[in-house]
C-alpha cells in the first residue's frame, strides 16, 4: 500500500486537471463563466447554453498555469504538430451544433511543440469572447510529474536567485578550504561562498543571454521567444 502511494505521487502532470483545479479554486471566476454563458458574447456566434462550463477558462487562469508549467498559449499557426483525427472530428461537432464555422484556434503547450514535433500534452481551445476561451481538445502525453518543479526557478528572478544561492552553497560545503587558506575561517567561508555564487551566477547569465531564455511571465503568449 506505500509502495503505491508513493507511486501515486509520481504520476504524469495532466494540464487539463490543473486548469480545472485551479478554476474550482476561484468561485468568482465560476459565478464569471456562468454570467457570461447567461449573456452571449462570442466572436465565434456560439449558442453557450450547449457549452458545458467546465470547459470555459478565462485567460487569467490560462496564463497562471502557463507560467507555473512554463507553456505557451499562441496561435494554432504557431504550432508544428499535427491535430489528431479526435480534434478534427470535435471541431467538426461543434461546428454543426452551433452552426457556425470555427477560427481563431488557440493551443497550450510547451515551447517545444511550437519549434518541432513532439507529443507533450497539447490542449486546443476556441475563444468565445470576453478573455474566456473553450477547451475543445486534449492528447498526447502527460507532462513531466516533477516539471513544475523544474521550470520554478524560470519563474521569476528571485526564485533563480534563489537556487543560485542554493547552488553556491552546496558547492561551498564540497569546497577544500585548504586550497584557499590555512586556516579555517568565517571570512575564508564567505570568500568561497562569494566566489562561487559570482561563477555560478556568471554561467547562468551567459547561458540565458546565449539561448535567448526569459522567465515564464514573458514567454507564455510571446511567439518571438525561444524557449
């Protein structure tokens, strides 16, 4: 029973359900999605009373899971995969229920899939107006369990700050203090310490600078950034 609660923990991250759980959060931004589905207002003349709710998300709960997963949210154009046959026949369905024909596709992915062919966890979305927008379809694979974690310290400057620190101290502790000095010392500790935080810091920033990275916020609707 333990061995599989931990491997519970483990499991592929699904983005669908974090975008769901991170809607059933907000109660103001459901009794939103209900009020806007009692007065239509869609670019794409939808009949909303046929939409099912939970498949309405604003874009500032797009945004926030796009940045906590470091994922894009740009134009179908942008996108180099292919769109399964399920994607196509659902469009399909829509289009003949709502008697309209679809446009202005939308998908969320990681950056990845918007550069080259992979199977990451893509979502398809129709916007419906007013900043809401409509999950049409998922597939593919589930992401990484532990890629929010991964992409956490991309997510701001302090938290890259932070593991450089992190970093800086580790490799401090694994540091002989007799390379530097004879004798054990507060002062030689923070030389070291200062030493490598600037060599560690200084490699980041050549690494960042050199493959054009840029932290989650600027990249998640940006299709100029490459990574």
């Amino acid at each position: 029973m333990q061995m599989m609660m931990k491997m519970n923990v483990f499991h592929p991250t699904n983005i669908a359900e974090k975008l769901e759980r991170a809607k059933a959060q907000d109660q103001a931004l459901i009794d939103a999605v209900n009020a806007f589905i009692a007065q239509p207002n869609s670019i794409n003349e939808f009949d909303l009373d046929k939409f099912d709710s939970k498949d309405i998300y604003h874009i500032s709960t797009i945004k926030d899971i796009c940045i906590d997963y470091r994922l894009r949210f740009l134009d179908l154009k942008y996108f180099k995969n292919d769109l399964p046959q399920e994607a196509f026949d659902k469009i399909a369905a829509l289009e003949v229920a709502h008697n309209t024909t679809l446009s202005g596709f939308k998908i969320m992915a990681p950056s990845k899939l918007f550069r080259l062919k992979d199977t990451d966890d893509p979502l398809l979305f129709i916007p419906i107006g007013n900043d809401y927008f409509y999950l049409i379809h998922q597939w593919g694979d589930d992401l990484h369990p532990f890629r929010k974690a991964i992409v956490w310290p991309f997510k701001n400057i302090w938290n890259l700050m932070i593991l450089i620190l992190g970093i800086s101290w580790v490799a401090t502790q694994l540091t002989p203090f007799a390379i530097f000095s004879k004798t054990n010392s507060w002062s030689t500790y923070w030389m070291i310490y200062f030493f490598m935080f600037k060599a560690i810091a200084s490699v980041v920033l050549f690494y960042g600078f050199a493959l054009g990275k840029n932290f989650n916020p600027a990249i998640w609707n940006s299709k100029y950034n490459k990574s």
